[in-house]
C-alpha cells in the first residue's frame, strides 16, 4: 500500500460523486447558507486539526483498528474497547447508508423497488470485498478518474455560465456564515469528506520511502484524502452557486423540476451526459463501499485477534484470499443485509429515513472518535519527542474545534434528518453512540475481571496481526 494507493482509498471512502450529486446539493436546500465555499474549508481546519494527534499516535500504535489502540494507548484499555465499538458503529452506517441511497436514487429515477437494487449492490460487495485489496485497488482508479471527469466537465459547465454574467465569492466571505443556517449548514458539510480517517488502518501494509520515517505514508495518505475532499467540495459548492446565483441557490437545489446538478450538464453536454452521470455515480457508491468494507474488515479482524471480539471473526483467507480479513468482511455484510432487509419490512422510506439517519448516525460517531483519539493523544504523546505542536497544540485546538462541531450536529440533528416535533430519531441516534460507548467500557470491565490475559492485549499487541511470516493481508503488488 503505497502513499498514493492509500489516498486512493481515502477518498474513495467518502465519495467524490456522493458529495456533488447528494451531499452538496442537500447542504444548499436544507441550510440556505450561501457560505457553504467557506463551511468547507472550516469544517477541513478541524477536522485537520483533530487529525494531528490521530496520526501522530497511530504512527506509533501501527494498528489496524486505529481509534481502538490509540485510545488503549492513550486512555486506558476501557476506553480502547469502547472507541473500537464507537468506531466500528460509525464506519458501519456510512459503509450501509450507500444501500438505501443508490437504492432509493435508482428505483426514482428507473422504477422499481429499492430493495431489489440493494440488494444487487450488497451481492457485488459481499463478493468484491471477501478479496483481497489488489482486487479493488485499479477499480478504485478508474473510477476516480471518470468521477474526475465528470467534476471538471460540471465545473466548466457551471464557471462559463455565472449568474449576472460575472463571478461572484461571496460564499467565501466570513459573513456569509452568519444567520439561522450556519448551524444546519456545518453539520451537514461535516458528514461530507468522513472515511478519509481510515487509511492509518493500512499501518502495517504501507510501504515507506527510504530515509523516511515509519508511519510517514501513513500521515501524507490521510492528509493528502482530506485536502482532496475539502477542496474538491468547497470549489465544487462555489461552483454551484457561482452559477445558479447566491440567493437562489437554495431554491434550486431543494426544487426538484430543476435537477441540480444534472441541468446543467444535460444543457451543455446533451442527454447522454445524465445516464454517463448515473453509471459514474453508481460505481462510485460502490467503490465508497469497498473502501470502507476493507476498514471495517480490519478493525473486526484485529480486535477478533486480540480477544475482544469472538475468535470466528480473526480469519484471513487462503489461496487467493490469502491473509485477506474474510471474517470481518462476512460478518459486515450480514450485518449490512439484515439492515437492509429490516428496513424493507418496516417500510422505512430509503431517502428520507434510512439515508439521513445512518449518514448522521456515522459523521457523529466519526467525529466523537477524532475527538477521542485527540485526547488520548495530549495523554499519549506527553513525553514523546514530538513538537509541541503536534503533542499539545493542535490537539487542544482539535478537541475545542472538534467538540463545537460535534455540538452542531447534536443540535442540528432534526434539521439533519427533516424530522417533525415529536419524532424519537434524533433522541435516539445520539442514544445509540452513547449506549455503544457504555457498552465497551462495561465489556472491558467485564474482561479485567474474568478475562486478564485478554485484558492485557487490549490494544497493547506489539506483533503484525495482519501481516504473519508466510501470510501477509493484502498481497497488493506493482
């Protein structure tokens, strides 16, 4: 897993077309803000910020579930166990959220039920991800290429068409932040770029340049996804606006006979760009979903190894699957098909229930782990030889940072979902982070006191768990 492999990874996770097609798009109707150029790159600085600390102690922990061993590190082994289960409940409903989305855009767009399309989705996944990472690697590739052709065609559609005939950055000015939107606006913006935090899960995979010092791939993969994702999204909001205008914006993304953005690539490019669009888009989910399978994999592989989670889920394959985690990758996708599955039968709406809620269930569960990793690094870096920027610094502004935009989505959270007076989901989405954090400060209790030598593991192990003497993960070769 080289430095560029990885970035690949990292921004596939979070979607390039998902943000210009669903996440851009529903900022713009659901907010009103037109500073959502500069909500971006806000929401960037902190969660920057917060990833100083992250990948400074993850450069030493080199564990595949990162937030479980940084906070074992840094905290404690109860907190270890509990940022695990924190983490895993997160990357799950950002890795399930794509079902009901691709589902519920397809069956609106062709007919049919959602269902039968997410189903045909979690079949390709189950397959695709039981292989080993060679397998995804070029898919990733091409697929971020088209995904890049379709953003630049969008940007030249949108910036050689400028409302009033000239561009306008308004939506880069500090007072267009202000008013009632700001609160909803960077909430949903936080929910944009999270996944680009899994690459540091490649620890051990990575290969570093000579001279270099350990774990450096690591950090620029991470740093460089996020960058990506930011300024990919702040230019593509700009972009948006410049053309549709600063105060009809939100109008227009939240009207549907206007079709943003698909109009304005239908109006310069033809009819054929919209199909291209939605194949494009289609893979990309799909690649969203195989970046985050293949973290999610590790994080049950490794914590499976060290004892905190059933010893059926540590199995690596053989043959061609050889040292691929296949444990955690099957037990996501029974996971996943039960979600599935059960939201048909409870005839939960796929876009305006099961989406927002497992989106947001996910950037708040992202968010609070950064948050966590960052005090565990002010605890775990305070004799180490770091700068006292990378030791004390940029955690405190992270946590500050991190800790105002977590209070946003919690705040916000209704506006999130487009819930009623009444409705339980936004009680219960927090409820369930907190019930996962709970739950694995109490199983770690339970392990210190049944269970020692298990205990004592907890995110403490010092060997290659996913990279044995004759079996290494993921067999990604030039």
């Amino acid at each position: 897993m080289t430095t560029f492999r990885m970035i690949m990874f990292g921004v596939s996770a979070a979607g390039p077309m998902v943000i210009l097609i669903g996440g851009i798009t529903a900022a713009y109707a659901v907010s009103g803000s037109p500073g959502l150029p500069l909500g971006y790159l806000v929401v960037g600085l902190v969660l920057g910020l917060l990833s100083v600390g992250y990948l400074a102690m993850a450069r030493r922990v080199r564990h595949p579930a990162v937030y479980y061993a940084v906070a074992a590190r840094g905290l404690g082994r109860p907190f270890g166990v509990a940022a695990g289960m924190l983490g895993l409940t997160a990357y799950n409903a950002i890795l399930m959220c794509m079902y009901p989305f691709l589902g519920g855009a397809l069956a609106g767009m062709v007919g049919g039920s959602w269902l039968v399309y997410a189903l045909i989705l979690w079949a390709v996944i189950a397959l695709v991800g039981a292989r080993p990472v060679a397998l995804s690697v070029w898919v990733l590739a091409v697929v971020l290429v088209l995904s890049a052709v379709i953003a630049v065609l969008f940007l030249v559609a949108t910036l050689a068409q400028p409302a009033g005939g000239h561009l306008s950055f308004e939506g880069f000015s500090p007072t267009s932040l202000r008013g009632a939107g700001l609160g909803t606006a960077l909430a949903l913006l936080v929910a944009s770029p999270m996944g680009f935090d899994g690459t540091p899960s490649y620890g051990f995979e990575a290969v570093d340049r000579p001279g270099t010092r350990a774990g450096t791939a690591t950090v620029r993969a991470t740093l460089w996804s996020l960058g990506i994702l930011i300024g990919f999204s702040a230019l593509a909001a700009w972009a948006m606006q410049v053309h549709y205008g600063v105060h009809e914006i939100a109008a227009a993304a939240g009207d549907p006979n206007v079709g943003v953005p698909f109009d304005v690539l239908v109006e310069r490019y033809g009819l054929m760009i919209e199909p291209f669009t939605w194949i494009v888009l289609a893979l990309g989910v799909l690649c969203t979903q195989l970046s985050l399978l293949a973290v999610v994999a590790r994080y049950f592989y490794a914590m499976a190894n060290d004892g905190v989670l059933p010893s059926a889920v540590a199995i690596s394959g053989r043959g061609i699957r050889v040292g691929n985690p296949i444990g955690g990758a099957r037990l996501q996708s029974a996971i996943s098909l039960v979600v599935i599955v059960g939201s048909a039968l409870l005839h939960a709406d796929p876009m305006a229930v099961m989406f927002p809620s497992l989106a947001t269930l996910g950037a708040l569960g992202l968010v609070a782990s950064l948050i966590l990793a960052s005090v565990a690094a002010l605890a775990g870096l305070r004799d180490s030889d770091e700068s006292v920027l990378v030791r004390l610094i940029a955690p405190v502004l992270g946590v500050l940072g991190g800790g105002w935009l977590f209070g946003e989505l919690v705040t916000h959270i209704s506006a999130l979902l487009q819930t009623g007076p009444g409705s339980l989901t936004p009680i219960v989405i927090p409820a369930i982070l907190g019930a996962v954090t709970v739950g694995g400060l109490c199983w770690a209790w339970y392990l210190r006191g049944s269970r020692p030598a298990i205990y004592e593991r907890i995110g403490q192990d010092t060997t290659k768990p996913l990279q044995h003497a004759a079996v290494q993960l993921t067999g990604v070769t030039l």
